[in-house]
C-alpha cells in the first residue's frame, strides 16, 4: 500500500500533442504542490517548485503567478526556457522573482532537475540567525556538510544575482539564503521532498529548542558525519522517497483527477 503510485491512473489522460515524459512530470510536480499545501508550506500564491522538462535541459516547468498551490495542475504548470521565455505559446505569467533562483540553479546544476524554495515560518527564522542551521539534532546531523548559505541582497528579480546563487549552493543538496527562506534541490520531486522535509524539520526543532532554557547537547564531528553518511545512504533511497511522497497525498485525501 505505501508504495502505490497514486498517479498511474492519469497517464492514459495525456494531451495527444504532448510527450509521455513530460505528461508524466507535470503529473509529479502538480503533485508536490499539494504535498507542500498539505504540509503547509505555502506562502500564498508565491514562492517555487521547478522541474525540469526531460530531453529539453535549458527549459523547465513553473507554476503560474496568481494560483494557491492547491489550485496548480498538470495542465496549467508553464513551460519556460532559462532565460524567462515561454517555450511554446505564450502562456500564463511566471513570478520574475521565482525565475531568477530556479533559472540559476537549473542553469548551473545538471545534476538539479527539481528545484523547491520555501517561506515557512521556522526556516526564514533560522535564515534570519548568524549562525545559521544548528547540526546537534535528528535532523540537523543528516544535513551536516549539505547545507549552503547565500547571503541577502534583496528581492531576487535581478539576473545577476543568478551566478552568485548558484555559486553559493556548489554541490550542496541545501541552502539557507540567508534572512530569505530555503532551497532544496533533487533529481526528481521525490528525491528533492526528503531532502527540503529534513531541512525544514532540522529547523522547526532548532526554533523549538531556542525556546527552552539551557544550553544544547553538542554533537562531535564524528557522530555529525556519520549520521549525514549513514542518511545518505539509506537502502532503498528511492523507494524510501517515493514512499514520504505518497504518504503525504495519501493522508491529505487528494483526489488525483483533481491534478488534470
């Protein structure tokens, strides 16, 4: 039951005039807003999941500027090639400031096929802290030597900025943009969902513990890298993935004709 992929039933309905593959991921990204909807990762109608279109790597998939998270479908997601066009028709309007971070990232990283950012209360708190994610819980110790940090220099519409994004995550599966929210990046939505779900967890008990009185038990570096070792290479990965993704729809009721 864990492993049943809730989306399989919706291939057939693919638009004639569309590939198998990317129907596929529309599927999945449509998906993974409802995943951050239920988990109330939502900032309104901004902030970003992107994914990549297979066979095409300078274009990827965005929600549209306007719609709840809730509200986005495999149909309406909006195609787009790095440098902000729309690929294809012109479609719906895309958030320069969504563009700007999710353009970089795909732009540098072959590897970044999902891009998430995030505006939860928990992450931007801890972004908003000099001395950024603590790695002394859980959760914080899977992420050790996996976060980056890019520090603030205003709303994210100016393309410039982009290199020096990109610049700052390196090879990093994580990155805190300091006095801004999160940034999780993954091969595909499942991969990147465990990767952001650690990260926001990692931060929700930091804010938790700030509140108590007391100083923190310190972790060693030896026991910090062997649990981001031991994390990493948790058996089976992707099927370990696949399983937090659908329990998450699975436990939020989603109807999945709701995604077309």
């Amino acid at each position: 039951m864990s492993s049943i992929d809730l989306l399989t039933g919706l291939e057939p309905l693919r638009p004639a005039d569309m590939a198998p593959a990317e129907w596929r991921l529309r599927l999945e990204l449509a998906a993974c807003y409802r995943v951050f909807d239920a988990m109330g990762w939502t900032e309104l109608i901004f902030n970003h999941i992107t994914l990549r279109v297979p066979g095409t790597p300078d274009t990827f998939l965005i929600n549209p500027f306007g719609l709840n998270y809730e509200e986005v479908t495999a149909r309406n997601l909006v195609r787009i090639h790095l440098d902000g066009t729309p690929a294809g028709s012109v479609g719906p309007h895309v958030n320069k400031a969504g563009f700007v971070i999710h353009s970089a990232i795909h732009g540098a990283r072959a590897d970044a096929h999902c891009v998430m950012h995030i505006h939860t209360t928990a992450g931007m708190a801890v972004a908003t802290k000099q001395a950024g994610l603590g790695h002394d819980d859980f959760y914080g110790a899977e992420l050790f030597g996996q976060v980056a940090y890019h520090d603030f220099e205003g709303i994210t519409v100016h393309d410039d900025e982009g290199p020096r994004l990109a610049a700052s995550l390196g090879d990093k599966r994580t990155m805190v943009l300091r006095n801004h929210g999160l940034l999780g990046v993954g091969c595909n939505v499942f991969n990147a969902f465990r990767w952001m779900w650690t990260l926001q967890r990692a931060c929700e008990l930091q804010v938790a513990m700030g509140s108590l009185p007391g100083p923190d038990i310190a972790l060693s570096g030896e026991v910090r890298r062997g649990c981001a070792r031991d994390a990493a290479a948790f058996e089976p990965r992707d099927q370990l993935e696949r399983m937090l993704f659908w329990s998450v729809l699975r436990k939020a009721r989603l109807d999945p004709r709701s995604l077309l």
